[in-house]
C-alpha cells in the first residue's frame, strides 16, 4: 500500500499511530506536510501553582501540587462517557512496563518509557515532534521493573530521574540534554523511576532502593544549574530506634519481642542507619501556604528479617512533612514500625481538605496504605484524625513470618501499592485501586550483600488461591466505604477523578473503564490490548476534552507488555 494511501485510510478510522519512528526533526516526505512545530510556550510558577484548577493543561504527573488527581472540566461525563472513543495511540519503541502519566504543556504531550525515552508528540494528534533516550550508564540496581513514571517541567525544562539514579534536564522544545546530575550511586542499589516535582526553582525527587540496603532520602536540586540544594534523609543517624510501639497506626498489636530487639540493639549497636532502607518511590505533594513538603517513605532493609535491624526503623513506613526552602524536619507518622511484611508506605500523600474529629474543617493530608486503610491527617502536626474501614481483607494480620513461611492475606503488594489515589472534593470521596494477593511470609537470616537485593527471606503467592483488585471509593469525613467495584485480577496503577462525576482506572486485562463516581457503576469499558497500569491523565485543546492512559503492562505483576498510549475523546 502506497504511504499516501495509508495515511488517508488511517485518517478515515479516526485512528492514527504516531511516535514509532525515532527522529530529532519533524518527519516530511513526498506529499506529505512536515509537522509544525508548536508554541510550547513557557509554563511559569504561576501556571504550576493554578494547576488544579486548569482544565486545558495536566503539568503535574499527579495532576497538581496538592496531588488530587481531579480533572475541573466536565465535557466528558456521566451521561455520554459511553460515546468515548480512541483518538489516536501513541506508539513508542519501548516494548515495557509503562507507569507514565503523560503531562500536556499548550497542546504537547511529554510522556516516559521505561529506560528513560522520552516522547514530546501533538496531544491532539499523536504526531510526534521529538524522541530523547537516556544513555543509561553500566551499573543501574532496581527493583520492580525498569520503569519511569514521567517528567516534572518548568520554565521550558521537563526533568526526569534515571535508572542509574541521575536527575536530567532536558530541553522542552527540542529534547536537547541541558545538564545532569549524579544523585546517589547506582552500585549501592539506588535508583530513580518516580517523576519528580519542580517547585519555585526547586526540583525535588526521591529515591528507590529500599530491596537493596540504602538509605533513604529526599533531595532538592537548582533547576537552572542542577547543584543540590538540601538533602532529608528518610533514616535519621540517631533516634532511628523509636519508642519501640506495640500496635500499627489501626491499634492492633505487630507481635514484637520488643526485649530481644531492645538486647539485639545494645549488643550490636546503632550504625546500621546507613543500610536500614526508607525509599521515597513516588511524587511528594507541595502546601506553598506553609512551605511544606509532604511525602511518605518505604519499607526498611532488609525487608522480611527484623533482627538486623532492631526498633522502630524510623522514618520508614511513615508520612513526613519538611520544610520546602531547607529541607528541615517538622514532623512525622509512622504507620508500622519495625515492618517485618514489606507493607511501605508508598502511594502519594493528597492535600484535601478534611473534617476534624469535633467536625470542623482544616486543612488534611491523606494517604492509601498497603494495609487497605485511607488515613486521613491533620496537615499542621500530622495527627491521625481518622483511617477508612478495611478495603481489603485484613485475615491473619501481623502473623510474623517464618522460615516455612506464615500465610497473611494481605500480600506485600497491599492494599494500596504505589498507585496514585484520586479525589473528588466535591463529593467528598477520595478512590483507590485495590489489590487483593494471600501471600506466605518467609524469613531468613541475612547479612547485608552490599548494594545487592536484600529480602531476608521471600513471599510467595498462594497457589490456587484467588487474586483479584477493587476500585474503592471512600469518604472523606467519615471513613466509609461508599462503594466497591471488583475486578477480574489486583489493580496496580492508579485512578482518575472527573467533574464529570467519572473515575477513570485500568486492569491488568488490558481493560480501561470508566466508573459512576457516586455510584462504581461501569459505564465504558475499552480493551487496549496490554495491562493498563498506568496512572490517567485529562486535558483539554480548542475545546475537546481528551483522556489519556499507557498500555504497556506491568512488570511487578507480570501484566502483558506493551509499547503505547491511548488518547480518548468523544
């Protein structure tokens, strides 16, 4: 078939595949237009700080600062989801796990695979503009796949972190590499997937690793120049021992022998605080009211065998607030101390207003924990105001493990996993994705392996046991769980809020659906053809709102692999 005449035979469906040649310059050819290059225009501090309330851009991975994951326009909604249709499929060259969440800058879309390619493409078309691909250096340590969870832009600059644990600037226009920066070294198991967030000249990121013996931190670099700003380390040097806590942030007891810890701790000392884990995997939220950043940390090292690391293992398992300008401590909440199951705190912290316990309304923070609860915070002290009935089964809680392994319902991927929560204010419900994986916990004795994986034992699936995912809804004011909607295997990926009063979530079935927010009736379903486990994100250009979603499976959960972003419209 002649190129013309593929062209116009795709244009005819309303279905174009972009983005799978490998260029620099726009593509031209005989007959065929070169692509205009756009006005990618220059998104300000301002434009970053209105963003929850802009209904043509998505500049935050999570949507805005405050990390709510709701989309203001409502061209989309309840009454006409069901005439939703693709309108066009971005095709990468990256056959992988793909956990992006697509940003859309004045009608570009900028969106990451895994080993760190980066697509800038017309978010009204698919056509591809520019394709960066990170020279990935010869050491790179990670756990869970090779993935990136998209870029942070300001001021004519995207950033992205690197499997070989280096933050990049690029060029927006053109994908030009501006600088780079080393953030910690990739032999000692760290690595970077999270997209990070740039704020007031500040980009700030994490750091992955907690499987192999790191310790933790949360840096702030120069966005002009990339030198380091402040560092706040998830693991203190001192204190990291805790008050040795009985129960989990719920009140049930963990089972601790809280003297043979306290004895392990006075024979072996203190100075394992270098090696005690505390990765920040995804996108902290920003209050520019109080100059606060809010993120939470992950499971300590090594992950099942406590007794190389006796106490609390502070701040691990925990939501912390730092202060955005240095970096410096205010306060922490440690959800399960000295965890022994690999339940990390890791799907992102939301700012929303919530009601106190006389009802009064201030200012909260919450959180979905891989326990199956919603805790929701008071975001000036971090007291726990309230947490949300169990979204998943809570059977055998805390039963410690053992070397024949100990059988707990809820597996180490939760709960909650890393997959970023959606609220909608206005019905006051926040929406999470739910996994639902029986696990037996193994234990074994295991000394630190230098930057090399360090489970101290395993879980493994129960066989023959079923496994399937929920989209919950909850309120915020009260704890209940509104409604439950199953699915057909766990849900790892994360959720979209509309003011359609639609939810939009995928499955590792290659289904992407869209959900009633008030009621978790399916109201539109699409089959991409790979596991969408991908956070969704919206927009809106010359007045069409879009929705867009990666297909491209999942590698934690083994889901079918794929290489493309779908972008629908009605």
């Amino acid at each position: 078939m002649a190129l013309n005449t593929m062209l116009k035979t795709l244009a005819a469906t309303g279905l174009v595949l972009a983005g799978s040649v490998y260029a620099q310059e726009p593509i031209s050819g005989a007959g065929i237009k070169p692509i205009a290059m756009p006005n990618f225009g220059t998104v300000s501090q301002f434009m970053l700080d209105g963003a929850a309330k802009d209904g043509k851009n998505w500049l935050h991975a999570n949507g805005s600062y405050e990390q709510t994951r709701f989309y203001p326009a409502a061209q989309i909604n309840v009454s006409n989801v069901a005439k939703l249709r693709p309108a066009f499929v971005v095709q990468t060259a990256m056959l992988e796990s793909m956990e992006t969440a697509p940003l859309v800058v004045n009608g570009v879309m900028f969106l990451t695979t895994s080993y760190n390619h980066v697509y800038a493409v017309n978010a009204a078309t698919g056509e591809q503009y520019w394709h960066y691909k990170q020279k990935i250096g010869p050491v790179s340590t990670y756990c869970c796949g090779p993935n990136n969870k998209g870029v942070a832009v300001s001021e004519g600059k995207l950033f992205m972190g690197t499997l070989d644990a280096k933050l990049v600037a690029l060029d927006a226009k053109t994908g030009k590499l501006l600088w780079e920066t080393q953030i910690a070294d990739p032999e000692l198991g760290y690595s970077e997937t999270m997209a990070p967030t740039v704020v007031d000249g500040k980009v700030l990121i994490g750091t992955n690793g907690g499987e192999y013996g790191v310790r933790g931190f949360v840096k702030a670099f120069d966005a002009n120049t990339g030198k380091l700003s402040w560092t706040f380390h998830t693991i203190p040097e001192k204190g990291h021992e805790g008050s040795f806590a009985v129960n989990d942030a719920t009140g049930r007891n963990m089972h601790r022998d809280i003297a043979a810890e306290k004895i392990a701790l006075a024979t072996n000392g203190g100075d394992f605080y270098k090696t005690l884990g505390g990765g920040v995997w995804m996108t902290p939220a920003v209050d520019k009211k109080t100059r606060t950043v809010f993120f939470v940390a992950g499971n300590p090292s090594p992950d099942l065998y406590g007794a190389e690391r006796p106490g609390d293992n502070l701040y691990t398992n925990s939501l912390l607030a730092v202060d955005l300008d240095t970096g410096k401590y205010k306060w922490h909440y440690q959800y399960i101390a000295h965890d022994v199951w690999d339940l990390d705190a890791v799907s992102p912290p939301i700012l929303v207003d919530i009601k106190d316990k006389s009802g009064k309304m201030i200012p909260g923070v919450i959180h979905g924990g891989k326990t199956g609860h919603i805790y929701m915070h008071d975001r000036s002290n971090g007291n726990l105001i309230r947490f949300s009935e169990a979204m998943v089964s809570q059977e055998g809680l805390w039963s410690l493990p053992t070397p024949e392994g100990t059988r707990m319902s809820l597996g180490a991927n939760g709960g909650v996993e890393w997959s970023p929560m959606a609220v909608n204010p206005t019905l006051r419900l926040a929406y999470a994705a739910n996994l639902e994986q029986p696990m037996t916990y193994h234990v074994e004795a295991s000394a630190y392996p230098g930057g090399k994986l360090w489970l101290g034992g395993a879980f493994k699936n129960v066989p023959g046991e079923e496994q399937f995912g929920n989209v919950t809804a909850v309120n915020l004011d009260t704890g209940k769980v509104v409604w439950k909607a199953r699915t057909d295997q766990p849900m790892i990926g994360g959720v979209l809020s509309t003011a359609g009063g639609l939810v939009f979530a995928g499955e590792g079935n290659g289904l992407f659906k869209a959900y009633d927010a008030l009621t978790g009736k399916v109201l539109w379903q699409y089959q991409c053809g790979a596991g969408v486990n991908a956070p969704p994100t919206s927009y809106t250009i010359r007045g069409k709102q879009y929705i867009a979603v990666a297909a491209g499976g999942n590698s934690q959960m083994d889901f079918k692999r794929g290489n493309s972003v779908f972008v629908f419209a009605l």
